[in-house]
C-alpha cells in the first residue's frame, strides 16, 4: 500500500506537466502576430497614401520639417496624435490640443501651422492604414521625412 502510494503521488507532478503540455500547441501552431512590414516598404505598399503625404510636404515644408523634428523627439507622442485623428473622425484639432497641453514643438506647430495640422489630420483619416503603418515604426514619420520627401522640404527651408 505505501508503495502505491507513493507512486501516485511521484506521478502527479509528472501526470500534471504533461496534462498542461498537452493542451499546449506546439510552437509551429501558435499563431504569431504579423509582422509590420519593413519601413522601407511603406510607399510600396502604400503608394496613394505616399503620394497624398509627398503632397502634403510640398504644400506646408516647414509645418512638415517641424512634425517630422517632433517625431524624432516624440515619437510615441505623435502616434497617439495619429491614432487620436483616425478614432476621433468627428472631433477637431481643439479637441486634442486642449487634453494635450504643454507639448514642446507640438505646441509651436498647433501656432504657426494649424492649417497644415489640420491637413496631416485630413490626411490620417483618409488613409488609417497607412497612417498607422507608418507611426507604428517609432519615428517612422520622421524616417519618411529624411528617405522619401526631404527634397520637398529641403530646398525651402527658411
């Protein structure tokens, strides 16, 4: 009897590791989120986007030049003011300033470029997936400012 007891409870702990094991896929069947595509891919897979935002520079280069700066310092920042403009489609740029007071280079871009802010957010809504692919690369608004469209902005620098 003491035998058989003690190898009931000698196999529990193993019975119990293989109970949790099996229901365990393996790790070829765990599903993986997807990957976000290469930062370098984003105006190929993204060209309508792409062209609307080379357009948005060309049209506003020093509002461009200063969120592409604010990006690189505040890049979680600006993505929040991206998934903000996408999910508040009703709201305007008042709504956002007033909960986000205080923002350096954020503050000076709601002065002197309110138009072209409100255009980037223009921009955001018409295309979120884009918008997001592109934000969800910390900096990539920046990346895309300096590989894509800095000639648009650098030859009218102040």
């Amino acid at each position: 009897m003491k035998f058989r007891f003690k190898s009931v409870v000698a196999l529990v702990p193993l019975l119990i590791a293989l109970g949790c094991a099996a229901t365990v896929p393996p790790p070829a069947a765990v599903a993986m989120p997807a990957r976000e595509a290469a930062i370098e891919r984003w105006a190929d897979n993204h060209p309508e986007a792409s062209t609307e935002l080379g357009n948005w520079v060309k049209n506003h280069p020093q509002a461009a030049r200063k969120f592409f700066e604010w990006d690189s310092t505040h890049p979680e920042r600006s993505k929040l003011f991206v998934t903000w403009a996408i999910t508040h489609a009703g709201e305007g740029i008042d709504v956002f300033v007033a909960k986000h007071p205080g923002w350096p280079l954020f503050d000076e871009i709601m002065e002197r470029h309110r138009p072209a802010a409100q255009a980037f957010i223009a921009w955001s809504r018409r295309h979120p997936q884009a918008a997001e692919a592109l934000m969800n690369h910390p900096g990539g608004l920046h990346w895309a400012g300096n590989h894509l469209y800095r000639s648009y902005w650098d030859m009218k620098a102040p």
